[in-house]
C-alpha cells in the first residue's frame, strides 16, 4: 500500500520498511525472546520483552529490528525521548530505515528539539537517497511504492528543516539548518523559503553566500533578492539590477509555492530594479519599476527610498522634457515620503519646499 507523508499532522508511519532481514533461533536465549515479542499481543507486556532484549542483548542483529518497533510505540505514546534514543539504537543508515528516520523526525517534532530535528533530516535523505538514486526502473509495483515513498520523506525532511528554522530565535540554529538543507537539497523548494533567514542569520557572510546560492540554483529568486539588496547598499548599480533582473525571471518561471509570497517578491525585484535605474539615471525605466513596487512596500526603508527615488527620476524627467504634470508628480511622492520616518525624510522636506518654490505653490 503507498504511504503519503502527512505535513503537519503528527502521523507514525509503521515500520514497515525495516523488515525482520535476520532469522531467529529459538534454541537460543535471545532467540526465544525475539518470538515471545512477535508473539505478545499485549502492549504493555511487548515492551517490557523489548526493553528488557535490548538491555541483554544491544549487540544482537536483531537489536536494531527490535529499537525500531520500541520507536514506533514510544512516538505513540508520546514518549519522545524515548523514540529518539530507540531510533539511536536502531539506525544503521541502511536503505531500509526510511520510515524509522521520518518517525524519528517526528519524534523530534514533537519535543521540540530543533537539533534533532536537523540530525534526523539529514538522515532520512541520506537514507532515501539509497532508495531513490540508484536509477533502476521499479521491477514492481511494490518497489514502486517504496520509490514513491522514499520521495515523499525526502520531501518531508527537507520541509521539516525549513519549519523549525522558521520557528528559531538563534541565528546559530538558522544558520546550521541552512547548512544542512543546502547540502542535502539546495534546490528545494523550502531552501528558497528558508534562504532569507539562512542568510540573514549569518551576518556579515551573508553577501557571500547569497552570491554562492544564486549561482547553484537559477530559481532560488530569494538569494538573487538578498545579493540585490547587498549590492545596492554596496553603490553597484549593474549588480544591483543584474541581481533583480535574474529575480525577476527566477519568480516567473519556477513553480509558485506555497506561502511563497511570490506578488511580494516581485515587488521587491522591481523595486531594486527601478534603484538601479535611478542610480544610473535612467529616469523613465526607473519611475516604471519603482511605480510597479510601491504598493506592495509598506513601511520601513524600502517604501521610503521608493517614494524619494520616485520623486528625484519624476522631477529629473519633468526638467529634461519640460513636463510640469511630471513635476507635480515629484512633489507628491516627496511629500509622502517627507511624512516618513527614514534617513531621506529632512531631504525630501526640502525638496519640498524647492519645488513648491519652482512651482509658485503655497
């Protein structure tokens, strides 16, 4: 039967893929054990017969067949301490530990440790990659099912990396679960949402590393947008415009994601589009880009250099072609920005107060 992997819910896959691969010898101490567990319908009782072999017999190669079942019934119970340190024990690597490594994310999930969480995701797509890249065709439909399934965890690992950096306070975290998603995924979907805060997180590398995710991964719009910003920050119009150009065409042509806020993405595109314009004196292009950003900046210190810039390519354009409808349009955006608090605000009072004068306004 496929199995789906469940986003948010906290969902227990059962351990089938790590089957029972050894053969028990009931002559034997261990052996008996081993049956008297497959045998015990009683919770409680199995548990007990699980912890006590593990206790015996931890070196025993059914040791890791008998971790994974305590995982399973431990994240049942809620018990999350106690399924991570049986996935511990249980975990080999192998390519058929899939569902014990999601089950332990879950586990993860469900304490609340972020560095588990990373832990146990970079292992599940490690593991799922054993599954998924050896490049055979499926020879049946079980096999199918597997190959569908190991995708979905891969997929589940990667968004689970994203979700407890999203939920981090710590730029060290952030900036280690970052690490992690670029290594195993860096063109996942959740390593372009994650990739502003990754890169936010890393303080004065992160210019660096915006230029290095941008050059890998021709969609990751979010580091074109982060590189964007340093650069025009860093007075380098080309790059500036190189950089929301590439955005621009990165946000259009990947698929949309979800929470991906790709309208406001845009925007910001076309507002370093329309700053480098401005930086060069490129008057038309840049009312256009900066007019198609405006609404979607509210606040902070894109909106205000949007209205300063808006009023200054106005104005210039209005003298260059003698157009004073142009000119009134300058001192509205002056003004507005003038009613900003920012950097710009006392420059853009005067302005006001120039133009009115050239226009003979009260």
């Amino acid at each position: 039967m496929k199995r789906s992997v469940a986003m948010l819910a906290l969902f227990v896959l059962p351990l089938l893929a790590q089957r029972q691969n050894f053969t028990i010898n009931v002559s034997t101490p261990e052996g008996q054990q081993l049956q008297a567990i497959g045998q015990e319908a009683d919770d409680a009782k199995k548990v007990a017969l699980m912890e006590d072999f593990l206790s015996k017999y931890p070196k025993h190669e059914g040791a890791p067949w008998v971790a994974g079942q305590l995982e399973v019934t431990y994240l049942q119970q809620k018990q999350f301490d106690k399924a991570l340190d049986a996935a511990d024990k249980a975990y080999t690597g192998g390519p058929n530990e899939v569902d014990l490594c999601y089950n332990a994310i879950k586990a993860a999930e469900g304490k609340g440790d972020a560095e588990q969480v990373r832990k146990w995701a970079e292992r599940a797509a490690e593991t799922a990659q054993k599954v998924t890249g050896s490049g055979k065709a499926p020879a049946n439909d079980d096999e199918k099912a597997d190959l569908e399934h190991a995708k979905e965890v891969a997929t589940y690992a990667e968004y689970s990396i994203y979700a407890a950096a999203s939920k981090s306070r710590e730029p060290k975290e952030i900036a280690e679960m970052g690490e992690t998603l670029e290594k195993i995924s860096p063109k996942s979907q959740y390593m372009w949402l994650m990739t502003p805060r990754y890169l936010a997180s890393l303080g004065g590398k992160g210019c660096a590393e915006a230029g290095k995710l941008a050059a890998a991964d021709s969609k990751n719009a979010e580091a074109m947008l982060f590189e964007a910003d340093c650069n025009w920050r860093g007075n380098r119009a080309d790059a500036v415009r190189s950089s929301a150009n590439r955005a621009i065409e990165a946000l259009n042509s990947r698929p949309k994601v979800e929470g991906g806020n790709e309208a406001g993405k845009i925007a910001d595109a076309n507002f370093f589009l329309g700053v480098g314009d401005a930086m060069q004196q490129r008057w038309g292009p840049a009312i256009k880009s900066l007019r198609a950003s405006l609404p979607a900046l509210k606040g902070g210190t894109y909106e205000a250099t949007a209205l300063f810039d808006l009023g200054l390519a106005n104005y210039q354009f209005g003298k260059s072609i003698g157009d004073k409808g142009q000119i009134r349009e300058a001192l509205r955006y002056f003004e507005q920005c003038a009613a900003m608090k920012s950097n710009m605000q006392d420059q853009a009072a005067r302005n006001v107060v120039a133009i009115k004068k050239e226009l003979g306004l009260p």
